[in-house]
C-alpha cells in the first residue's frame, strides 16, 4: 500500500508541478505577488499533491469498487421499478451533499437556497434514471444527448440572461471529485452486465444536464433577474505563520463538507452490502480503507485549493488585466488551461478508466492531450469574453452545435467519453484557480462579473467535448490505414468501426 501510495503521489506531483512552475514565472515577471499570497500559494501546491496522492489510490481501492459493485446489482434482474427509485435517491442524496451546490445556491438570492438544492439535486437524481434506463434498453447516447439539448437551448431562449451563466455553470460545478468517480463507477457496473463499451461511460454526461435544466426552469419560475456573487477577498498574509493560520482555519470546514459527501455513498453500500453485495471481510476491510484514504485526500485537497491557489489566481487575473496590454491574459489563459487540467483529481480516474474498458486500445495520455487542447481552447476563449464582452451565448451554441454534429462521424465510444470529460473537467480547480483568475480580471477591467465571468466553468465543460471526439476522427482514420493490426490495435477496430461483430466473450 505504501509503495503505491508513493507512486500516486510521485504522479500528483507531475501534474501539479506545471501549473505551479507557470504560476511562479507569472509572479516573478509580469505580475509579482505579494510573499504572504505566495506562501499560501506554495504551501497549498503541497497539500494538492499529496491530497491528490492520497485521492487517487482511495479512488482505485473503495470508490471505484463500491460503485462498480452497486452498478451491477441495479444493472442486474431487479424490478425496473424499484431500480429507478433507488437511482433518484442515490443521484439525489449525493448531490445535496456535494460541497459546490452550496455556493451555487448562493450566487442566485433570488431563489430560497434550498429550493436551489434540492432542485438541481431531483435533477441529478432523475437523470441518473434516464442513465439507467438508457443502459437497461440499450438506447443509444447519441440520440438522447441530442434531444436533451436541443431542449435546453430552446428553453434558454426564454431564460433571463443572468440566469443562463450560472445555469450552465450548474452543469459542472454539481458534478464534483466526489460524485464522478462515484457515478462513472456506477455506469460501468451497470454496462458490464450489458456487455456494450459505450455503455461504460455517458452516465456523467446525463446527469450534468440535471443541474442546468433545473436552473433554468427555476429562473422561469421566479421570473426575477436577481443574481449575485459573493465579492472575493485577497488575506492580508504577512508571514508563513499567518499563512499557516489561514489554513488550520479553514482546515475543519473543509472535513466537515468532505465527510458530509462521502456519508451518503458510504451508507448506501453499506445498505446494499448487508442486503445483497454480502462481500468478505477482507475486501470490506480494503474498501474502509480506502474510503479513509479518499477523505484524507479530499481535504487536503480542497483545503490547498481554496486557501491557497484561490488567492494566487485571483491576484493573477487582477494584476494581468491591469497591465497597459491587456489582450496578454489571452496567451496566458491558454497556457494555464493546457497544464491545470492535469491537477484535477477525477481526470485521473476517467483515463484510467478509457484506458481499462478498451484494453489499451485508448490511451490514457490520448485522452489527457486531448483534455489538455480543449481546456486550453476554453480558457483562452474565456479570456476573449472578459477583454472584449463577448456574450457566453455566442460561444455556447456554436461550440454545442459542434459537439452535437460530430458523433455523427466518430465512433460512438468516442462521443461517450467526451460527454463525461465535460463534468470531469470542470473540477475544483476550475471553482479555485480559474474562475477567480476571471473574475479578478473582470473587476480589473470593469466587466460584469455574472455575464462575463461566470459561465467558465460551462466552457471548461464544452470544449473536451470537440477535442476528445476530434481526437476520435483522427484515432478512426489512422485504424484504418493500418495494414498490420496488433491485438490492441483489434480491439479499437471493433469499438471505431462498429461494423464487426465480434464474438463479446471472447478476449482480445
């Protein structure tokens, strides 16, 4: 345990490094940061790391198994009934304790904070439901997604504006690194009962609609304009132990929300543990392990991202705007998307995972580059709203249009995949470093904040969505140029051309 905890953590530190190294250069250059903000911001790239470390390797030992073995009793010969009701609890109760549903619910005081909750969490809930069904039936992703937002950009037509940023933001900011190692988890047990790879991702892509389609009928209800934001304030640190102040306060709020959402996912397998898993006591004892080794991570995590990169971001976006060329936050914004997508701790976990159910066949760093290119691209384009004033509709529909047209030409695996990377991308990083980083240049430059810097977390969670299905294009045409297959090179011959039927049972 100890030697794989050091390689999750030796991994933590690759990821998390870059960004860090870009951050460091920015701060010695063109925006020189206060030491207090710097300390923070270093001591918090340590607690990632290891916070990541420690994350990971519970993911693999409790949160992966636990939802695999759920998938597969549901996926199993229970009453479709009764399956459907237990799905809406689980999608329900999990997102409830999700930690960002809470400062969701407060950027919009025109709606009561727990009608927003436990709106967006009957959301979730339902649309795990249609996953489910989804499965059960073997109905294609394709259709489905395209139905479903062609529904939301119809009824976002009748949506107040300053309803629609956060509306999409909803979409990933209510799909955390606790409830998508959970859900893709889930999916896979599920599909394996199935047989189809497709199957195995695509249960994150639907439940992300949930939170969208739910704000927005909120705001139709309400009929009000009124959103708000709670202003950011840099800490006045002077010395490393003012810094380390800041993060022992901060240290219980964060283990308290952490263990408010792993609560629900660990009394739900425990029900289903006594009432039908009935695993052994060793592979129990391993899961309760790794459930502790998943909240260690969390906290430290959240606790390094909020208290320390926060601050760093913010000061960032602040200090680049302010400068007589401006337009450079462009550049920048790019470079910072193309290496902080690695420090999400649920990337991690879907490309283990594409790797996994194509044996190979889909590489992990394929699908890290192509996560890499699009929250470059949605970053940058970001940026381009705050200098110009760009409305986010503008950039929204055509870059869903695009995403809507394409599985139309890609392997459906493909489109599967990159539908989940949008909740997976758009992680506690984005909340942390890269929506401050927007808002302090908004403020620096006088932009509305609601229409020009919320909705970055909705692009971060778009553009994948091109990248990995372009990606998918390019892995199709090269398969097929081939001459010599290897048996990994086989196995996506089967899951790009879906044309062979090749026997299901047999091992490639």
């Amino acid at each position: 345990m100890k030697k794989k905890l050091k390689e999750k953590i030796s991994e933590a530190l690759s990821s998390v490094l870059p960004i860090t190294v870009i951050v460091l250069a920015l701060s010695f250059t063109l925006a020189p940061m206060p030491s207090g903000t710097m300390v923070l911001f270093l001591l918090g790239a340590g607690m990632l790391i290891v916070g990541m470390g420690f994350f990971s390797l519970g993911a693999d030992i409790a949160m992966m198994p636990i939802g695999d073995q759920m998938g597969r009793k549901l996926g199993g010969g229970w009453k479709l009934a009764g399956v459907a009701a237990i799905c809406f609890l689980i999608g329900a109760v999990v997102t409830i304790a999700e930690p960002d549903l809470q400062v969701l619910a407060r950027q919009v005081p025109a709606v009561p904070d727990m009608v927003i909750i436990l709106s967006v969490a009957a959301g979730v809930g339902l649309f795990l439901v249609v996953s489910m069904l989804r499965t059960r039936f073997n109905l294609p992703l394709t259709p489905t997604l395209i139905g479903l937002y062609v529904l939301v950009f119809v009824l976002s037509i009748f949506v107040p504006n300053e309803f629609l940023a956060v509306a999409f933001d909803s979409g990933g900011v209510t799909t955390g690194p606790i409830t998508v190692p959970f859900l893709m988890a889930l999916g896979t047990g599920m599909a394996s009962i199935k047989g189809r790879d497709e199957d195995h991702f695509g249960m994150v892509a639907l439940c992300s609609v949930g939170p969208i389609l739910a704000v927005m009928v909120l705001g139709l209800c309400f009929q009000s304009t009124e959103v708000g934001y709670t202003p950011f304030a840099i800490p006045l640190v002077m010395d490393s132990q003012e810094a380390g102040r800041e993060f022992w306060q901060g240290l219980p709020a964060y283990m308290k929300e952490v263990a408010l959402g792993l609560l629900p996912i660990v009394l739900f397998f425990a029900v289903f543990q006594i009432a039908s898993i009935r695993l052994k006591r060793r592979p129990v004892i391993k899961i309760l392990v790794g459930i502790v080794y998943t909240y260690i991570g969390l906290v430290l995590f959240l606790t390094g991202a909020n208290v320390g990169f926060m601050p760093a971001g913010y000061f960032l976006g602040t200090t680049l705007a302010s400068l007589p060329h401006y337009w450079v936050l462009i550049p920048i914004g790019v470079v910072v998307g193309y290496f902080i997508v690695a420090a999400e701790p649920a990337v991690h976990v879907l490309n283990r995972q594409v790797e996994e159910v194509t044996s190979g066949a889909i590489p992990q760093k394929a699908i890290g580059l192509a996560l890499s290119v699009g929250v470059a691209v949605s970053i940058g384009l970001a940026m381009l709203r705050v200098c110009l004033g760009i409305p986010i509709y503008y950039l929204l529909v055509p870059g869903y249009a695009a995403a809507l047209i394409l599985p139309f030409f890609v392997p459906r695996i493909f489109t599967a995949i990159a539908f989940d990377s949008g909740g997976v991308a758009s992680g506690p990083m984005t909340a942390t470093f890269l929506l401050p980083l927007t808002m302090g240049a908004c403020e620096a430059l006088g932009r509305d904040i609601l229409t020009d810097a919320f909705g970055v977390v909705a692009m971060v969670a778009m553009t994948p969505l091109v990248t990995i299905q372009l990606l998918g294009l390019v892995y199709q045409r090269k398969i097929r140029r081939t001459k010599e297959v290897t048996p990994a090179e086989e196995k996506a011959i089967e899951l790009v051309d879906d044309v062979i039927d090749y026997n299901e049972e047999v091992e490639l």
